[in-house]
C-alpha cells in the first residue's frame, strides 16, 4: 500500500534516525516530499510511504511508539482552470502525469490522485494558476 | 478556370452571410477530403489564432489633464513606471517593464510576480489602478505630483501598441550546459533535459501566410479579445531567411507592429506572465483571418504541423553568447506529441504557447466573420518579403572617445 502522510515531531523525536529505521527495519519506500524543523527542533515531514500491508501497518505502528502524530495528507496542489491559459509547460515537469496534456487538443488535465507535491509546476506556471496548499499545523 | 477572387467579392459575401469561413486547423481536413482546387474554389476565408508570450507589448495612455497641469516626468502605475518622455499626459506602459520595488534576480530565480502586463491585463479587467506621477513643475504645468486611483473608463485613450508580436516561427531551445537554467523559454534542465518552444505551428498566422501575400499595412484582425490592425512590420523582422519548400520560414522570420483600441478587449486575451528567473511579460491573442484569393493561398493555409520546422538552439551558450552552433530542426507535430529526438535521446517538449486558446482564437475569429461582423482588407503597403535584402545587425562595440553625451567635444 502507499500514502501520503504528515508527520509532526517533538525534539526529542527529531533527534532520531525514523527515516533510517522505517527503510531499514519495516523495508518501506520512502519519498519525502518535503520537511521542515523550527528552532525549537520540533518540526514537520510530508513524505510517500509504501510497501507490503504488513511492513506498512508495523511501521506505522513504530512511529506511534515514538509519540509521533501522523495525518493523512489532504488536497494539496489546486490547480486554477479560470487562471490557466493552457500552454502546457507545467505537463513537461510532472513526474507522475498528475498534470497531463491530452495530445489530441493539447488541453491541460490535473489529475490530483497523481499528484505527489514535488512542487515543480509551481515553479514553471507563467500564470501562476498552480497553488500549492499544505494543511500543516503549528509543531507539536 | 483557376480560382480567383477579390477582396470585394469575399467582403460581398460575408456581408450577406454566404462566405465560407474555416480555420486554419480545419481547412487541412477540407484539403486531404476534396483537394486543392475544389477547397480553394468552396472556401473564401481562413482564420488563424496564436496565443502566447510577446514582451515586445505596451500600451498608450493619455490619461487626462490634472488640475492645476502637471507635466508627467516618471510615472507608475501600481507601481510599475510607465514611460512618459512623450507629451504631458501620455505615457506607454511596457509589457515587461516590472514594479519599482521588485526584487528581480537578487534572490535567484527572481518571480517576477507584477510588471506591466499585469498591469495591462488589469486595466481590461476593469479594476482600479493607482495612478502616481511627478513633474519638475512648470508655469504651463505648474503641479509637481498626482497620486489617485483610475479605471479604464477613466482614461481619454488606451490604445495596445505592440512593436513586435506573432513572430513567424520561433526557436526550440535546450541546454547543453550541466546547470538549470530559467529563461523566456521556461525551465531549461541542463544535459538537454528538456526542449522549449513557442509558435501555435499550422494555426499561426505568419505560417499560413509565409510570403505575407495577404498580411500587410492595414490588416484587420483580433487583437487581446478586440479589433486591431497591422501597424507596420514588427521589429527584428527578418523575412530572407532559410525556407523550406512549402515557402515556411526554418527560422526566425517575420513579425508584425500590432495597434488596437484597448477599450474594446477582454482580459482573457491579455494575459500577465511571470517567468521565474526571467521576468514579467504578457501572453497577447492574436488572430488574423487570410483571404483564399487563389489556390496558391489555400496551399499556403493548408500547411500541417509535419511541414513546420524550427531550429535547435542552445541556451547555455549558443544563445546567451551569441556563438553559431548547428543543431538541427524540431519538426513541429514531434514537438507537439511531447517528445522530440535530440542526437538519439528521447527528449520531453515544453511549450510556452498555448495550442487550445490559438484554436479559440481562430473559431471567434470564424465566427465575428460568419456573422458578417468582421469584413477583410486589403494591406495599404506589403511588408517586406523574402526577396528583401534585410541585414540582421548587432550593436557595434565602439569606444565613445572624443564624444560627451553622445555629441562631439567643442
């Protein structure tokens, strides 16, 4: 199974190697989409976990141990069909399709449930019509 | 008999709502089912569209008299300066041009987020603009500052002039160099990652028309959701360029000095651009309907992405610095299926116009003509064609001894 999660961390959790022990005891693949560590060291990670149900279902139950909070990562990019003008350039960056251009008309798709928040398009949109929107709470 | 026809005797039948009017996409269909001969007799006009980045775009404003008078020495509007070195209360917003306090590519790459397109674009969309100017203060034009708030409506004129637009043909660009590159051509990924282009290919309007047989001084056409007309050859135009034997430019070629009543557009044809790295700029919708005078005038209209070819150009050197390098064409219809082949690599295509607004474009176009709304003209003065003898000139690099201000030393 695979799925996009946020995860929040105190201190004393950013301290330890999660990453490393999910990759390497639970045998999960992990594509982190992006993180951030405040001065206080608490901090948050967005990141694509897969693997078998069972490695999924231990390593998440790892993480619980350790007291971190995980949440399942909501809408994220939105693309805005009134601001976009269809140019296309934004399908050339996606990784994953989730922005798509259907060739026959050459009209721009966005497929959310493709979308891994790599942030690419919102870099190339000359129209600034690709948003992204993180549901991130204050650290806990 | 072969196929003739004037511009009166179209303008007659569009008048009384009997002409045949195609797009430039459709008529390619019209010609594989009937050929040549018959489409050219059945069809009288063609509309083509394009819709994409032009920075060469501006605006004139007359914005009114203040009282007391001000002579306008620098103005901006929301914050992005006009320039206003014409009479008192003109000014021209440039397209380009970027907000007084932008941070350009300080932090690189720069986002470019508001400049004069935006500006432009929000001016059409009817919203408010703070107007701010200075002067040096005169007796005939006594104040020294202006700093209100208008509307399109508030202005005497506000007319589109854009120097350079519709450009015949364009580069595909790629990068040789080993880092990312941001230009007007979009992200360039380094090792020839990816490769950008910009033409709406057999729906662009100086690709139906290659020779500019119909296309001159004078044109009616759409212009930013409105009516314009062609000024004047654009600049950099360059007709006497390698073409291929259908007549297309394989190059850089033509392009065209657009005017138009700002008044009567629509913010959805003129669109505010930032290129992260770049700049700001403005995407203009330009479509220009071609008249089927004869069957050399259809053959033109008919051409098909596959005869399209425009040439590779490296923007990590070949570009920036100006140095010659021979990479071959991009064949437009390969651009368009979202990979090309680069000396045996499968390469992913980013383009910079947009295909489906060009082919809206082209259907109102259609449309205004088929309601006999929008009648054909015929050019006051050809533009320059492939026969000219037109230099293509650099700056020259000379020391400015002997000269202050650009005037000889007494």
């Amino acid at each position: 199974m695979k799925n996009k999660l946020v995860c929040y961390f105190s201190a004393a959790q950013s301290e330890q190697p999660i990453i490393y022990r999910l990759i390497k005891n639970y045998d999960l693949i992990i594509n982190i989409l992006k993180a951030d560590i405040n001065p206080q060291k608490e901090g948050y990670l967005v990141m694509e976990l897969e693997g078998s149900k069972e490695s999924y279902e231990a390593g998440t139950r790892f993480m619980e141990g350790l007291g971190v909070v995980m949440e399942p990562l909501s809408e994220s990019i939105v693309w805005n069909e009134q601001i976009c003008i269809q140019c296309g350039a934004c399908a050339s960056f996606c990784p994953t399709e989730a922005l798509a251009i259907e060739r026959e008309t050459m009209e721009v798709s966005f497929y959310n449930d493709k979308c891994v928040v790599c942030g690419m398009c919102l870099e190339c949109c000359p129209t600034r019509a690709i948003n992204l929107y993180f549901e991130i709470k204050e650290a806990v | 008999m072969a196929v003739q026809k004037s511009y009166e005797e179209i303008n007659e039948k569009i008048k009384k709502g009997e002409a045949v009017v195609v797009t430039a996409e459709e008529v390619i269909g019209i010609v594989a089912e009937k050929g040549y001969e018959k489409a050219a007799r059945e069809i009288d006009v063609v509309t083509t569209g394009t819709f994409g980045p032009m920075c060469s775009s501006g605006a004139f404003i007359n914005f009114g008299h203040s009282n007391p008078r001000i002579k306008m020495k620098k103005v901006w509007l929301n914050g992005v300066e006009a320039y206003s070195g014409i009479a008192a209360v003109d000014a021209y917003i440039g397209a380009a041009q970027l907000a007084e306090n932008d941070p350009e590519n300080k932090v690189f790459p720069g986002r470019f987020v508001y400049g004069g397109g935006h500006v432009i674009h929000d001016l059409v969309a009817g919203q408010e603009i703070r107007l701010e100017a200075v002067g040096y203060g005169t007796d005939c034009y006594p104040n020294r500052k202006v700093d209100t708030v208008i509307t399109l409506d508030d202005v005497n004129d506000a007319f589109l002039f854009n120097p350079r637009n519709a450009y015949q043909n364009y580069n595909c660009a790629i990068n040789l160099g080993d880092r990312t590159l941001y230009t007007y051509m979009g992200i360039l990924k380094p090792h020839v990652g990816n490769a950008g282009y910009s033409t709406s290919g057999q729906l662009s309007p100086l690709l139906n028309d290659p020779y500019y047989r119909t296309i001159g001084i004078g044109t009616r056409i759409f212009l930013g959701g409105g009516i314009g007309y062609v000024a004047w050859n654009g600049t950099q135009h360059h007709p006497n360029v390698l073409r291929g034997e259908n007549g297309v430019p394989m190059a850089t070629a033509g392009t065209l000095t657009l005017i138009g009543d700002l008044k009567g557009m629509d913010p959805n044809w003129l669109v505010g651009l930032s290129y992260i790295g770049y700049g700001a700029t403005m995407a203009v919708g330009v479509g220009i309907p071609i008249p089927i005078l004869d069957e050399e005038m259809l053959r033109y209209t008919a051409v098909k992405d596959e005869d399209i070819y425009c040439p590779i150009v490296d923007y990590s050197e070949g570009y920036p610095y100006c140095k010659p390098m021979d990479l071959g064409f991009a064949n437009f219809k390969e651009l368009k299926s979202g990979r090309i082949e680069i000396n045996g690599k499968s390469v992913v295509t980013t383009p910079q116009s947009s295909y489906p607004r060009a082919k809206q474009i082209a259907e109102i176009l259609k449309q205004w003509i088929l309601k006999g709304e929008f009648e054909l003209t015929r050019p006051v003065a050809a533009l320059p064609s492939a026969d000219a003898d037109i230099v293509f000139k650099s700056i020259p690099e000379r020391i400015p001894n002997g000269l202050v201000n650009g005037r000889n030393k007494k």
